[in-house]
C-alpha cells in the first residue's frame, strides 16, 4: 500500500546531485539533500559542435531548397545566427530566434527540422 506524503527512511530523503548539468531543483520537502550545481559556460567543444550542426543545416537546408520556405532567406539567417556570440545573452537570444525562425520555414522538412531543434536545444546547455 502506497502512503502519501511519506518519506524514505533514512538520513537522506533527497536527491545528492555533482557534476556538471543543467538548471537543478531540489524535491519539495526534502530534508538533509545536498545538491551542487556548476555551470562551466560554453566550452571550445559545444562552439565546435554547434558551428558543425550549423554547417549541417546549410548542407540540409541546400539539399532541400526545393521545399524549403524562402531558401534564400534561410541562408541569410544562418550567416546571422554564425556571426553571434553564443558566450553572451544577447548573442544566443538573437540565435534562438533565427534558428526558430528557420525552423518556421523549412515546412515539417523531418531531417531539417531536426537539425534546427538540436541547435536549439544545443543553445539552450549554453551559459
């Protein structure tokens, strides 16, 4: 039988959390829980990564021109969102919202839309 609101026994009734992740939150109602949370900013890895997605997107974005809304514009705003800081707020807010606005434009293109969502997710581990 399942009780509400009952607590683990023991002397921990939390989550221990280390290393590197994203945005952590401690349960409601925990007790004697240590959490520790260290954001380590954008490494020369993430930019390689995302300047390689971005290069994807173009090769994709190229080979379905055809289909996509306004190709041209969608190359322009890939120009953009390369010149962008991704080490500076204002750099990935302007990057999130030419990606998203790429993503309006590629029409539920499966693989293109795809590599637009993993950039933007890719932004998001960004601080």
């Amino acid at each position: 039988m399942i009780r509400s609101n009952s607590q683990p026994s023991g002397d921990n009734s939390g989550i221990v959390n280390y290393g590197s992740m994203g945005n952590v939150q401690n349960q409601p109602g925990a007790t004697n829980s240590e959490q520790n949370q260290t954001n380590t900013g954008t490494g020369p890895d993430q930019l390689k990564e995302f300047t390689a997605l971005l290069d994807r997107i173009r090769r994709q974005l190229a080979a379905e021109q055809g289909r996509v809304n306004d190709y041209q514009q969608c190359v322009v705003l890939l120009d953009l969102i390369a010149q962008q800081r991704l080490d500076d707020t204002v750099g990935r807010t302007v990057a999130r919202g030419t990606l998203e606005q790429i993503l309006a434009k590629c029409d539920g293109i499966p693989g293109l839309v795809s590599l637009v969502t993993s950039a933007l997710s890719l932004i998001a581990t960004f601080s």
